[in-house]
C-alpha cells in the first residue's frame, strides 16, 4: 500500500514528519504549513483548519514495505529520468532552431555588408547584438541539462542497488 501527501504527491516513509488535519486527512507537515500560509482551509475537504490543530502522526512500515517501497522509487527515478530526457531533446531541437536561425542571419548579414555604405556602420552592431542574443538563448536552453540528467542517473542507479539489495535480503515463505 503506497499513501501519498495529496499536496505533493510524494509517498508518506517511516521517517516522513506526517500530521493531520481534524478532519482527518493527512500531509507532509511542511506541505500542510505552506498551505495554511495561503489558505485556512484543509486542501482536501475544505473544512476550516489551523497550524494548531495539526496532529502529528507515527507510524511503523514492514520490510515489506519498505522493498515495496524502493521499487516504487527506482520507477519514479526511471519516470523522472524519461521526462528529462523528452526536455534534453525538446531543448535540442530549440537548440537546432536557434542554429537554423543564426544561418539565416549570417546570410543576412552578407547581404547587409553588401549594401549601402551607410549601413556599413549599422551591420557591426546588429551583429553583435544578434550575437549576444543566441548566445543567451543557447546558454538558457543548455544550462545544467547534462549535470540533472547525470545526478538523475546516479540516484536510479544507487535507489535501484538499494531496492535489489532489499530484495535479495527478504525471505519469502511458502
């Protein structure tokens, strides 16, 4: 059985610091404080609520659980790592736009070298200008892409080591 905080969806784990509310429904207990910040109201019913009335809940998982667990959090990792490869290649293909883009502008800027002598004074500074612009563009479509998409890879692998190293511990009776 998998039980998620319904405001960030995250799964409740035996060291998750849970509360809930009076009627009873349960959060992560900062999720729950940012919500009465904005609201005083609990996010599932809408029965009035306040930070003083949040009771804090313990409980105990088997080690059921808990492979149960890391199983659900190396496909979450997986799920995770999916989404940010489809952004890497959604910022790829940006990325080949902009190249498309800076081709047409180098040819537009061979015209303009050509043109009159009174532009000649305008071309140097519509280049660099353009220049800058792709850059910045390149920079905000490339920034920290491949360092997320690597963390994302070590932390399936080490979840996954962890889930199999749960498995290969659990006995399984018949």
């Amino acid at each position: 059985m998998n039980v998620a905080c319904p405001i960030c969806h995250d799964a409740f784990v035996c060291s998750t610091h849970a509360v809930t509310t009076t009627c009873g429904h349960m959060f992560h207990h900062n999720c729950i404080l940012q919500w009465l910040e904005r609201s005083s109201t609990c996010p599932q019913c809408r029965n009035r609520c306040n930070q003083s009335e949040l009771v804090k809940m313990y409980f105990h998982m088997s080690s059921n659980y808990e492979a149960s667990n890391a199983e659900d959090n190396v496909g979450s990792l997986e799920e995770k790592l999916d989404e940010l490869t489809l952004k890497i290649r959604q910022q790829e293909e940006i990325l080949k736009t902009i190249e498309a883009r800076t081709v047409q502008v180098t040819v537009g800027q061979k015209r303009m070298d050509e043109g009159p002598v009174e532009v000649e004074d305008e071309v140097p500074r519509t280049q660099n200008t353009l220049k800058r612009d792709l850059e910045n563009r390149i920079e905000e479509c490339t920034a920290g892409l491949g360092e997320r998409l690597t963390n994302i890879q070590r932390d399936t692998s080490a979840t996954f080591s962890t889930a199999m190293g749960v498995l290969e511990g659990t006995h399984f009776s018949a």
